[in-house]
C-alpha cells in the first residue's frame, strides 16, 4: 500500500511529497521531517517571503488604474470572479426550471430576499449616519482650514496690491535714461513677481492639505459601505433569480403560449369559410413555431471566467493535436529520409522562429476566407484562428524531436530488424517508433507548453473567447478592480500551464521503456 | 597491527523500507607491501568496496581503518586507479600526471617535478607517448597513464577499481606483466578488485573472493604461495597454479546463486519446423 | 560436397575511405572454409578487422570484392538464416523476453501454428536457462542475462549460420564462463555453424573446432589456422588440466605477439598510436553495459 502510493507519486511527478507519505507511515521520522522542512517547508518560507515582498510593494506605486494590488486585494478579486460565475449558473438554471422545483426556489429567494432587506436596511441607516459623522468630522477640520485659507488669499492678494502700488509710483518718479536706476527698478519689479509666486505657492500646500482632509479615510465608515454593497449587489441577484424565476422563466413563458396556442386551435376548429381559416390555421402554426422558439432558447449566460479559462483549455488542446498530427508523421518522415529531412529543413528552419503574433493575423484572413458567416459556423473563426496559430507555433518541438528520436535509433536495434529481414511496416511500429517514443513525447510536453503560451497572446489579438480576452476586456476597462483580477488571471495562467505539464510528465513516463527519470 | 583493515563494515542504498544492503559484515585486513586481489561477480559491490576503502563513501556500519586511523575521506595517500581511466581529455600525458604531482608535492621545485613525473612515464614505458593527448592514445595506454598518476602521487595504499576490465585480453595480459614489473620495482600495499580470475592468481600475494549481492561479504582468502617474480608462460605449466586457479573458479562459479536458479529444460524439444529461406527466394 | 563447404569466404576485401578519401583495405584476401557444424573461431589484435569480417558474412556490412557462400548460395544483405549475437545484447527494451524471440519468430515461421512458435521461443529461452524469466524486461535482467536473450533469439531462427560477435566481451570474466558453457550446451544439440570473434585466447580454445588467427590490420588476413583436438562435449576443468590446452595457447599468443613485433620491429612496448577505426569496440569504456 505505501509503495503504492509512493509509486504513484513518484509516476506523477509529485516527489515532493514522498516524505509526507512516509512520515504518516512512522518511517524514520527524523529523516523525514529533515526532508519535509526542506522540500516543502522551503519552498512556502520562500512563497510567504514573495507575499510579503509583494504586499510592501504595491501600495507604495499608484497608476492610473489606482494602487497596484496587494495579495489580499488580489485574492478578494479572485473571489469575486468567482461569485459571479455561480450566480451565474444559478440565473442559467433557474432559467430552465419548473414545477415544484421552481415554486420552491421561488419560496427560497424571496426568504432570503424578506430576510436580507431589513439587513440592508440597517447597513444604509448606519452608512448614512456614519458618512454624516465622517462629513462633519471633515467640516470641523475643513472649516479652520478654509477660513485660514481664506485668510491667506485676502493677505496675500492685498500685499501684491501694495506691492504693485508702491512700484507704480517709484516708476513715477523714474528719471528718464539713467540705466543704473532702471536696472534696479528690474531687479525689484523680479522681487515682486518672487513673491507673488511664492505667496501662490503657499496657498497651493495649503489647498492640498484641505484636500487630504476631505480624502481622509474612515476605516469603519468603509467597512459598512463595503457591506451595504454587498447586500445591495445580492439583493439585485437575487431579483434577477426573481425575474427568472417568474415572468422571465422558461416553462412558465411556454405554458403562457400553451394557452394561447389552445384558444388559437380552438378558434381554428371552429373558424368558418376558407379566408377565414386559412388565417386561423397559419395563427395555430405561427404560435407553435413560437413555443418551439422558447423551448429552444437559453439562458444567455456571459463568459464567466471559469468558463474562459475551460475555453481556452480546449482550444489548447485542439491546436495541440493539429499540430502533433502535422509534426509527428512529417517527423517520422523526416527521421526515416535524408532526402526529405534535407528537402524540410530550411523550411522548418525559416517557420521555427517565427512569432504568434505574425501567424494570427495571417491565419485570421486566411480562415475568414473560407467561414464567410462567423455566427453560422460550427467553429468560430476566432477559435479556429487561434487554434491554427497555437498549432503553428508549437509543433516545431515535437516535429524535431520525432526526428531525431527516428533517426537515433540504436544502430544494433536497426541491425536486428536487418538480420530478421523485417518489412517496412514491422520494422516502423516494432523498432523505430517505440524506441522514439520518449523522445516524441519530450517534444510533445514542450509543444504543449509552448502552446499554452502562444495561446493567450492569440486569444487577446484574436478577441476569441478565452484567458486572453479577459485579460484584454479587463485592461480596457481600466479600474482598480480589473487590475485585481488580472493579477488573479497571472495566477490561474500558471497553474493550468503546470498542470498541463504535469499531464504530460505522467504520459511521458508511462511511455519510457527504461523508467528514466524525468526532469521537472 | 594491520596496515589497512575493514572491521564489520555494512552499507546500503536507497531509502529505509526499499532499502538495499550492498555490502554486509564485511571484514579485511590487508598487511603492509602485501598485493591482494578482491574477486567477484559484476554488480556484487566491488566498486562500492573501493569507495569504502578509499574514503569516499562512509559505511554505515563499522570503520574503515588505515594505520590504526579512521578513513573517513578520500585524499592522495589512497590512490585508486578506475576502470575508464579517468584522464583529463585537455591535458598531455605529461599535464595530467603533473597535475597531480603538483598537489601532492608541493614542496618540490620545478627540477624535482620533471624528474619525478618523468621517472613515473618511464615506469610505465610511456616515454615516447609522453606529450600526447589521451584522445590519441589506445585504451591501454590510457590506463597506463591513469596509473602512473596514480603511482607518482606515492599513495600509502593503492585501490585498482577492476583497471584492466575494459581492454582486450591480450592487452590486459600485456600490462599484467606490466603490472607484475612495476610492483617489483616500486613495492607498496595494493588492493586489486577483478573480475578475472587468472589476473588474480597471477598478480597477488592472497585472494579474497567477494560473494554474490546483495548483502555480498568476502568469503575466506586463498594464499597464493607462488614464487616471486612471477612469469605468465612459466606459470602456465605450473600445478600449483593451475590447481588453485581451478579451486577459485569452481569456488566462484559455485557460489552464483543467479546462475543455479536458472532452469535449463531438457524437456521441451525443438519443433520440426522449417524456417522460411529468403537465400532461396 | 556441400557438407564440407558450408561456408566458403574467399578472396574477401574490405576497403574503408581513409581520412583524405583513399580506399584503404582493412581486410585483404581473407578466404575460409567452414565444415558444416563446425565451429570457427576467429582471433586477432584489436582493431584488426576481425569484426568487419563477420559483420559481411551477416550482410550488415558491404563486400567491397570477393564472395561469401552460404550453403550452397551466394549471400545478398541480411539474412535470418544467419543469425548474429552481437557484442552489446541489443535486446528492444520495451518488449519482454519472450516478446523479444518471438518477434524475430514470427517472421521466420509464418506458416507455422501459433502453438508451435510459443514452443519453438519458450525452448530457446529454456535451453538458455531463461525458463523462469520469460516474462522479464531487458532492464530487470543482469548483462550476462540479457546477452542469454540475445543468444535465445538468434538460436530460434534456426540459423544456418550462427555469428557471434564477440558475445562476452562486455561481461565479466566469471559470467564468461558461464555463457560459453551454454553455448557449448547449445552447439552440442543443436549441432549449428558457427563463427566466434574473440579476442580471448582461452575463449577461443575452448569453443573452438579450428583457430583462424588473423594478421594486423590494415590489410588483414588469415595467419595461420589452428585445430583444436577436443572431444566435444568439453568439460572446461579437464580441459584446463591438459597440456595441450596450454600448448594451444602459447601457440595463439606467440602468433600474435609475432604480429605485434613485426609490426612495430620488435620495440619493448605495445604501442597502437592510431585510434581504433573499425567496428571494433572492444576497447570502448562500457556505456551500454547494464
């Protein structure tokens, strides 16, 4: 059983956890616990360090879009997201349901609703008061201010005034030509202008420190706020879910036509003469093609997130496999023959380094040429174009590797199929393929990765549905709350790339004759 | 007191619970200016021995002992000759030897050196071969040089990881009587790890088979009385070479579990089936 | 008499580009004749040649002149009627042993029963003494193990001739003598031609009906051919008694010093400056060695 377990870990590339599974096992504990606080134990001091790092730095740089988030910001944000896809997929399923089950969501909501408005209620109140206190507690602070500042621009102003008049009236008396008096006359009208300059100034610090009063902060005031929105912003779910939950519901919609359909029908098996009928006939089938538009219709649920991120997962995949499905045989190809590795390799060696960001625009008028109706075709041309750009860039890797994986089969393992006289085929699937499988699947794990990448800068030029839209439609939206969320978008990036690779370490082992390790 | 002695010493691989006893209660003692060889099987723990014996590994039970004192790192005053030579590849032969000579001797001067290094290049016959690089050299002369490095560094005790093992039989016998010369002329405590039977009676003064692993230990030593210096033809003809020979090789062979659990089936017969001829087609 | 002249290898060239694109001969009219069921041994210096010798009578290398008769039949390329245990056991690593043999089994007796080559594999793994260790991969089995597989498969293939390429030099001296027995086993039933390159004079001896001892290369050739006076089958111990055997081998070994000396006029040292160039490996650090 815990060779099992160990053996799995170790399949799945996970190690790192082998001392844990050991630890549990009461073996050697002194040892294991050495190996736990430097494998595990390591790497989370280094994280919290990284957090920390992170935490001290972003407050202290603003942008346009506000504050660089914090983690914890990041994390509330990433939260949200999160609330939002589910209420989401509630709205969707309300949308579709009936019968008892709809009357006792029904019942559901409007509790919740009975009992979140009072709440509300009491939120706003305390906001109210609080927002009146935090006004006044500024006034008391603004209004010395204010007056001193009004002070200030009355003393300042009448000084210049006098200034001015006293200078007025030395240039009265001024003697014509004399160009040592004028030269000092210059020097005191620059006197003046310095002073003016500086009296502005002074009142410019002073109006800044009455606006740092009005922006002060008031941490409880904020705290209410942040929970009245909260309120608010279920509240207003929540009479959604009412909407969909009634008028806006499907049954309750087809159940509505139903009824109409049977006065309809009956006014058809009772209608008389030919006009007359004929009406009442095409009335019938207009309003069943009615209902059947209703039972057709679906929620129209927004890109959440989640559902970005499976988009993009899937359109990975589906580039991933047009490109291994190009690379793979063409590396056979080129492993097998010299002709046709030395008729590829310029071309393989001019399209290996070429950026996504040249292929997608290329690819997008190219698939654009042949879907003519973006909204009628089976696959979106967006997705398609992306997923050709992915396919584009990655099967570089796999395709190389296939072809040295071919061409280095072991010379005696070659001479065994030779002295066995194996025919083509045979000697293909028996000799060369399998012992260029670890190398096909090496390439094929970097093809991944490299996919993973092109995939989000495709995603975003291409506007198709995915991680890299999100990334885009958050950047134009510009405030402080999309910043977070892009952050979030940083994180879930990362980790599905890791996942992805981890998948393929595990299929790259399993493939491994010789149970090589494998790198991380 | 013994010069080199392995006292009950055990070592093991791998982690607890899948771990692997390579060498178990293994004890050794070896005398002054004595040549002993160390027999066994491929894959029973003779190159864990070395790096026991040379300090570069620590057994995890027992001690390993040199003049009385615990062995506990590698240095130059336990010299080992490996199987692959181990030459730097940018270096002539001369380089790599003085390589060596220079971290040993430091108090030599420049004069001392050469003469020093020379003497070792001559010992082995390599004064021809003395500028040039290991890539153009045969896999015989490379282990001459791995030797005479060896050798130059004035080791107290001189540890040969299985040297000849991966040179054809006639050079291997070539620098057996190589190895006979040198041992002659420039007398010190040798341990010799083989594979090859011959090579041992030929070269050592006591014989120490090692048995099958895992948890392989030495078995009791054969003396090998013959009279110094030795001569391979003369040996030949001799019984009492011949006789201990044959005692070890059957002690060996009889000792390899692997081979007495291999079944070989009479039972079964080959079907008389014609292959296909492709000459003919 | 075909019985006589099994193989028959005459006036064999073989000439490799040297460095400036000149044909150099490394073997240079080599001729042989091979009793059927006769067992050769071929011996030699490192690097003499004796490898390319025997990788053209496999067909795995080119004939640059002369001819190799097999049975009556000129060869052309690679054959299974003669099959080849090379130096490094070579087995495919993702099949088992049994898998292994069968492959090369499967295309040798395509019109037998399915009944008939599981026999035909499990006996040729059996009479190598792999009965209980069909089942295994390559990587879970010792060298010497490994190389018994690779005598298994070409032992299946029911060769007319069998070539053994210097089949133990990887192995260590003690699992040499192991596998030669059961080769000795082997040929001793089966009864099959066969052609060992060695560089081991006892090797030789042992396994061998006649030497042929082969001069330095470049343009090596037939020195000398020797027939070995044991009754088969041949109990290595009693052998080892005889003075013969000993005979035998000063014979072997001053052939071959002679063929040092002339080469280099007698000096006190072996000295070989050139690389090896041919497909001999034997001096090669062990890389692939399990």
């Amino acid at each position: 059983m815990k060779f099992k377990i160990l053996k799995a870990l170790d399949v799945a590339g996970l190690q790192v956890f082998d001392p844990v599974v050991r630890l549990v096992c009461g073996e050697n504990p002194k040892e294991q616990l050495r190996k736990i606080l430097l494998f595990i134990g390591v790497p989370i001091v280094t994280f919290l360090v990284f957090l920390g790092l992170w935490s001290y730095m972003a407050p202290r740089h603003t942008t346009k879009a506000g504050e660089v988030p914090t983690p914890g910001v990041v994390l509330d944000a990433a939260d949200g997201i999160w609330t939002f896809h589910v209420r989401e997929n509630q709205k969707a399923q309300d949308f579709l349901l009936d019968g008892g089950n709809r009357e006792s969501e029904l019942a559901s909501v409007e509790a919740r609703i009975m009992e979140l408005e009072p709440l509300a209620a009491a939120a706003r109140e305390q906001m109210e008061t609080l927002e009146s206190e935090s006004k006044a507690k500024i006034d008391e602070q603004v209004g010395p201010l204010q007056a001193e500042y009004k002070e200030l621009r009355t003393k300042s102003r009448e000084d210049g005034k006098t200034r001015e008049a006293a200078l007025i009236a030395e240039a009265d008396s001024l003697p014509v030509g004399n160009a040592a008096a004028r030269e000092a006359f210059l020097t005191k009208v620059a006197e003046h202008a310095e002073k003016s300059a500086a009296d502005k100034e002074a009142m410019r610090d002073f109006k800044a420190k009455i606006e740092a009063a009005y922006t002060e902060k008031f941490p409880e005031l904020e705290k209410v706020r942040g929970e009245y929105n909260t309120y608010e912003e279920e509240l207003q779910y929540l009479s959604k879910r009412l909407d969909y939950l009634t008028g806006d519901n499907q049954s309750l919609k087809i159940s509505d036509q139903e009824l109409k359909l049977d006065e309809l029908q009956a006014a058809f098996l009772g209608a008389e003469g030919g006009k007359a009928t004929l009406k009442a006939a095409e009335k019938v089938v207009k309003q069943k093609e009615a209902i059947n538009r209703i039972a057709d219709s679906e929620y129209s649920r927004p890109w959440t997130f989640p559902r970005q991120i499976a988009r993009s997962v899937w359109c990975v995949f589906v580039g991933f496999f047009i490109g291994s499905a190009i690379a793979i045989p063409l590396g056979v190809l080129c492993g097998l023959s010299r002709v046709i590795m030395a008729a590829l390799t310029p071309l393989i060696a001019l399209f290996k380094p070429v950026s996504p960001i040249v292929w997608l625009p290329i690819v997008f008028i190219i698939v654009g040429g042949f879907i003519s109706d973006p909204e009628k075709a089976v696959v979106h041309p967006a997705f398609l174009s992306s997923a050709i750009t992915v396919a584009l860039c990655s099967l570089w890797p796999t395709l190389v590797n296939t072809a040295l994986g071919v061409a280095s089969v072991e010379k005696d393992h070659v001479n065994v199929a030779r002295v066995l006289r194996l025919g083509f085929f045979s000697r293909l699937f028996k000799i060369v393929l399998p012992s260029a499988l670890p190398l096909i699947f090496a390439g094929l794990r970097i093809s991944l990765g490299v996919g993973w990448m092109v995939l989000i800068a495709a995603e975003l030029l291409s506007s198709s549905e995915g991680i890299g839209k999100f990334v885009w439609d958050m950047f134009n939206n510009g405030s402080s709350q999309t910043f977070a969320q892009m952050f979030v978008v940083v994180f879930v990036v990362g980790a599905v790339g890791l996942l992805l690779d981890r998948i393929m370490i595990v299929l790259q082992r399993s493939v491994s004759f010789d149970g090589a390790p494998t790198a991380i | 007191m013994p010069f080199l002695e392995m006292e009950n010493v055990s070592v093991g691989f791998g982690p607890e619970g899948t771990r692997t006893e390579v060498l178990h209660d293994v004890n050794l003692t070896v005398e002054e200016n004595e040549f002993i060889a160390i027999v066994g099987f491929s894959g029973s723990g003779k190159s864990t021995l070395v790096s026991l014996l040379s300090g570069l590994l620590n057994p995890d039970k027992g001690e390993v002992r040199l003049k009385g004192k615990k062995v506990t790192k590698p240095g130059p005053h336990l010299g080992i000759v490996f199987q692959n030579y181990s030459l730097l590849p940018w270096l002539s032969v001369y380089g790599n030897i003085e390589l060596a000579v220079n971290q040993v001797f430091t108090d030599f001067s420049r004069a001392q050196r050469k003469e020093h290094i020379e003497r070792y290049i001559e010992m082995v016959s390599l004064t021809p071969a003395r500028d040039k690089k290991p890539s153009e050299l045969s896999g015989g002369m490379r282990q001459r040089v791995s030797l005479a490095r060896t050798l130059s560094m004035q080791p107290e005790v001189m540890l040969m990881d299985e040297p000849l093992s991966a040179l054809d039989a006639l050079t291997r016998a070539n620098l057996q009587d190589e190895l006979i010369r040198i041992w002659e002329e420039d007398k010190r405590t040798v341990v010799l790890i083989t594979n090859d039977v011959d090579e041992a009676v030929l070269l050592a003064d006591r014989i120490v088979p090692l048995t099958m692993g895992p948890k392989a230990t030495l078995a009791d030593d054969f003396e090998v009385t013959l009279p110094r210096p030795r001569d391979r033809t003369t040996l030949n003809t001799d019984q009492r070479f011949k006789k201990l020979r044959n005692e070890i090789i059957h002690f060996m062979t009889s000792m390899n579990k692997e081979a007495k659990m291999l079944r070989v089936d009479q039972g079964l017969a080959m079907p008389d089936i014609k292959p296909v001829d492709f000459t003919a087609a | 008499m075909i019985e006589n002249r099994y193989v028959e290898i005459f006036d064999l060239v073989k000439a490799y580009p040297n460095p400036f694109g000149e044909p150099v001969n490394v073997v240079e009219d080599f001729n042989l004749t091979i009793k059927k069921g006769e067992v050769i041994g071929v011996i030699g210096h490192s690097g003499c040649g004796k490898s390319t010798v025997l990788t053209m009578v496999a067909g795995l290398n080119e004939i640059t002149s002369g001819g190799i008769v097999v049975a009556g039949h000129e060869i052309d390329g690679p054959g299974p009627d003669r099959a080849v245990v090379f130096q490094s056991p070579c087995l495919l690593p993702w099949m088992t042993a049994y898998q292994n043999v069968m492959m090369g089994v499967k295309q040798v007796y395509p019109h037998a029963s399915k009944q008939q080559r599981r026999v035909v594999v499990e006996y040729s793994l059996s009479v190598v003494g792999l009965a209980d260790a069909m089942n295994k991969y390559p990587r879970e089995l010792s060298g010497g193990m490994q190389q018994r597989v690779g005598i298994a498969r070409a032992i299946a293939l029911k060769p007319k001739v069998l070539l053994l390429d210097e089949p133990f030099g990887r192995l260590d001296s003690l699992t040499r003598m192991e596998l030669q027995d059961v080769i000795l086993g082997i040929l001793d039933r089966e009864h099959i031609t066969t052609m060992i390159i060695t560089h081991d004079p006892d090797e030789a001896i042992f396994m061998s009906d006649r030497i042929c001892m082969m001069t330095n290369g470049p343009k090596a050739r037939v020195g000398q051919i020797m027939p070995i006076d044991f009754e088969r089958p041949r109990e290595r111990e009693a052998i080892m008694e005889t003075d013969k055997f000993y005979a035998y081998r000063q014979r072997l070994l001053q052939f071959l010093d002679d063929c040092e000396a002339e080469k280099h006029g007698g000096g006190p040292i072996r000295w070989d400056p050139e690389p090896e160039a041919t497909a001999d490996s034997a001096e090669e650090p062990e890389s692939s060695v399990v």
